[in-house]
C-alpha cells in the first residue's frame, strides 16, 4: 500500500519531538497578528504545537525548528521545511544572503541560532545545506489552482502595508468568476481589515452568509426578486470576504472549509429553482419552456460551470 507524503510527515512529526524557537521578534502587526501570533498559527497548522522556551531541556534525538521572526514566511515553507531534516534557510536581499530559518538536530541547534541570530559570523555546522524558497517549495499552488512562487520578506514598518496586500492578493483563487475577480477585491479588502482589527473571525461571516443564502431562497421563491438578488450579491460578496479573511489570519479549519463551500455549492441552484417556481405560479404566460425542462438546462450549465473552475 502506497503512503501519502502527508502520511509520511505525519509518522515522521510521531516518531520525534519538534520543538520550535522564534527568534527576534518585532512589534509590527500584519493583518491583526503580531509575528509570534502568525507563527504560531503556521506552526500549528504544520502540525509543530511546541515552543521551546528558555533553558528547556532536548534529548539528542529531538529536532529543533528555528524561525527569525522578523519575517513574513510563505504557509508553505514551514511545512516544507519541516520535511527537510538539515535544511537552513537562506533570504537573498539588499544586504546580501542571510539565514532565517533552520530544522535540525538539537545538538546543533544552540550554534545555528547565534549565526541566525547575527551574534557570530561563521560556517554552518556539518551536515547543513542551503536552502531557498524556490529550492524548498513547488511554485504551483494546487489549492488555490494557480502558480504562486513561495514567497519570504522581512517584516519592517516601511513595508508593513506591501506585506498586508501580498498576503491579500496571493489568497485569491488563479481561476474564478469577473465579478470576484474585479468588483470585490478592494471593498473586500477594506471589510477583511475591519474583522481582524475586531476580533471577527471567517465562521462569523460564513455564518451570515448562510443567513442571507436563506433569505434570498425565501424572497426569489415568493417574488420579491429585487430583494432577493440583494442578499444573494451580498452573500457573495461575504463569500469573497470569508476565504480571505481565514487566509490572511492563519484561520482556517476543515470545517469551515466545508461550511463556506457547501454554501457556495448547494444555494445558488436552489435560487434559480426558487426563481423558477416563483414564475411558473405568477407569470406562466412568459415561461417559453416547461418549468422541469428549464430546471435540468439550469443544473446541467451550473455543474459545468463549477467543473470549469475546477469544482
């Protein structure tokens, strides 16, 4: 039997403790979250949930992850890198190339992070090899259906409002409809900031979007068809602002991943159904095809329209 990469990270995280330190913090908040707040929530979607903290005490067998956290990490180099036992990791920049990040044994772990940490200039120890983004992690985001190259930035105030858009911008989905697309991101934008500033988290808005996808199925099925199309934009628009906001707050989790799409799957062909049998019953003189035809033409472009997005 065939195990799967993640099955094989899973038995590796079983067979070792992983311990992880972040060094040098700074005070700049991205998106609501300080750097330890984000790395933390990285760190636990890796599956790494302890920090070393002070004189802690490893056994020799134990793996040690070092992250300077003064920079913005791509999701997916933490979970690479944790695959990738002697790996340092290496930020070509202005300044030249320096090392932020590191997974390796814990006996070396004390002398790598005063190299990390700028207080002694000097050779990696033995059994270390450079790494970089690009080296580390697959430019092709199979999540997002796009190619997103992994990205790695120091965090500054100077660029604090680059660092919030490009942690925006690279949650966008590489196939989606116009109106996403074009119309949302900016007042999405504005409205993500407004819920990380106040403590609102992605189920809270999926949540009200499922309120509004009721709503609409209820006004489009007696009528009210200019309401309905109201909370049907807006529970779109939200839909816009769910995904991004759990993306820039390291706040996702299955079951909001399943909440937020099960919305997204199930009621839109409910309020063309809705629609439908709202016209049959008060205006039948313009249904220039049966109701249970125009049903089957309207499910059958709905599901190749998803199949085109990629589902």
């Amino acid at each position: 039997m065939m195990i799967s990469s993640s099955e094989k990270l899973s038995l590796k995280l079983v067979s070792m403790a992983i311990y992880a330190r972040i060094l040098q913090e700074n005070s700049i908040s991205l998106w609501g979250l300080s750097s330890r707040e984000r790395l933390e929530r990285m760190l636990d979607k890796a599956g790494v949930t302890t920090l070393q903290e002070g004189e802690q005490s490893l056994s020799e067998n134990d793996m040690v992850l070092l992250l300077r956290g003064d920079f913005l990490y791509d999701q997916r180099i933490i979970v690479n890198i944790i695959e990738t036992e002697g790996a340092v990791l290496e930020y070509n920049g202005s300044q030249g190339t320096q090392p932020v990040a590191a997974y390796l044994s814990s006996q070396s772990a004390d002398q790598l992070e005063k190299i990390l940490c700028g207080e002694v200039v000097e050779e990696y120890p033995a059994g270390l090899r450079r790494e970089t983004p690009e080296t580390l992690v697959p430019a092709y985001l199979k999540q997002l259906r796009k190619i997103d190259p992994p990205y790695l930035f120091p965090i500054t105030e100077q660029n604090r409002r680059r660092l919030e858009k490009r942690l925006f911008s690279g949650s966008y989905k590489g196939v989606t409809d116009l109106v996403t697309k074009w119309l949302w991101p900016k007042p999405a934008q504005w409205v993500v900031g407004y819920c990380s500033r106040h403590g609102i988290v992605p189920n809270h808005v999926t949540s009200l979007s499922l309120i509004l996808s009721i709503m609409a199925l209820f006004q489009f099925y007696y009528g009210a068809y200019a309401w309905g199309l109201l909370s049907a934009w807006l529970m779109t628009f939200l839909d816009t602002v769910d995904g991004k906001l759990a993306r820039v707050t390291v706040n996702y989790s299955s079951f909001g991943n399943i909440f937020d799409h099960g919305i997204d799957l199930i009621f839109p062909p409910l309020w063309y159904f809705a629609w439908g049998f709202s016209l049959q019953s008060t205006h039948p003189e313009i249904m220039a095809l049966p109701l249970n035809l125009l049903i089957w033409i309207t499910f059958i472009g709905y599901v190749v329209g998803r199949l085109c997005e990629g589902f």
